[in-house]
C-alpha cells in the first residue's frame, strides 16, 4: 500500500507542476500581446492578468 500512495503524491505533484508552469506561460503570452500591440499599459496588463488568473 504505501508504495500506491507513494505513487499518487509523485502524480499530484507532477499534474501541480504542470499546472502552475502552464499558467506562467499563459499569463505571459496574453501580457505580451496587449503591450506589443499598445492597448494596454504594462501596469495595466499585469493588474489584469493578475485578476483573471484568480478565476
């Protein structure tokens, strides 16, 4: 049994990883592209970023 639990926490921990290096990226790539383009200050964009990534 303990090497199933063992298991499940290395899977946990892996499927977290990936989730929060997925949202680095994707916050990245939506900040980038309202400041390339000029609609958004970089304040601006960060501060929104910032918020939706909470939901």
């Amino acid at each position: 049994m303990p090497e199933h639990l063992a298991l499940l926490i290395g899977v946990i921990a892996a499927a977290i990883g990936f989730g929060i290096a997925n949202g680095f990226n994707d916050a990245a790539n939506a900040i980038s592209t309202v400041i390339g383009t000029r609609t958004l200050s970089p304040r601006a964009a960060i501060i929104m970023a910032a918020c939706f990534n909470f939901l």
